[in-house]
C-alpha cells in the first residue's frame, strides 16, 4: 500500500519551521522561515495568519518563529527566534507576548 496525503497545505512563502496539530480542534499550525504561522483545518483550508506585534523594528522585525505548540483549549504559543513568546488565540488574536534570554529548546 502506498500511503497518501490526506491534504495539502498551501500559503508559505518560505520553508516551514515549526508545525504542530492539534487534533481535538482539527487544526494544523505552522511557521515558515521568513513569514507568518498559519492556521490550516485538516482538510487543508487556510483559515488564519498569525502575525506577531506590530512596532517591532530592526532585526526584531522579521519574526522567524522556532517553536509551536497548540492547546485542546484554543491557545497557540508560538516562541520566535529572537527570545520572543507570543500566545494566539485560534482566531488569531494575539493575547500576551514576553521576551526571555534564555535560549529554549
């Protein structure tokens, strides 16, 4: 048996990152290089972008997300490269953000 794709998720620019799935809402999130995290349904509908806070400038500018993780509850924490949380909700409003200098894994 050759195993198929059950969808194909489209809307990166760039080479994805990070991903997770969350399977009690039905949601794939991913996070590519140089761009947004989206928020695909299982059947491979884009249904949100999640763009980070505005009035970042200089190199904080391009968010290049790292980590993602995604909760039964709605919640998407999403940890960019340069030390920066952020916590979505599933409708793609941002709800709290913290820098650390930590380095996470």
């Amino acid at each position: 048996d050759f195993a198929t794709p059950r969808a194909v998720l489209t809307g990166h620019d760039y080479e994805i990152t990070c991903a997770a799935i969350c399977a009690e809402l039905g949601l794939v999130i991913s996070g590519s290089k140089e761009g947004p995290c989206l928020i695909h349904s299982m059947n491979g509908d884009l249904l949100r972008t999640l763009e980070g806070p505005e009035g970042l400038q200089g190199p904080e500018s391009c968010l290049r997300p790292k980590l993602i993780q995604a909760s039964r509850e709605g919640h998407c924490v999403i940890y960019y490269e340069n030390g920066l949380f952020c916590v979505f909700s599933v409708n793609g409003r941002l709800q709290a953000t913290m820098e650390t200098d930590d380095k996470i894994r």
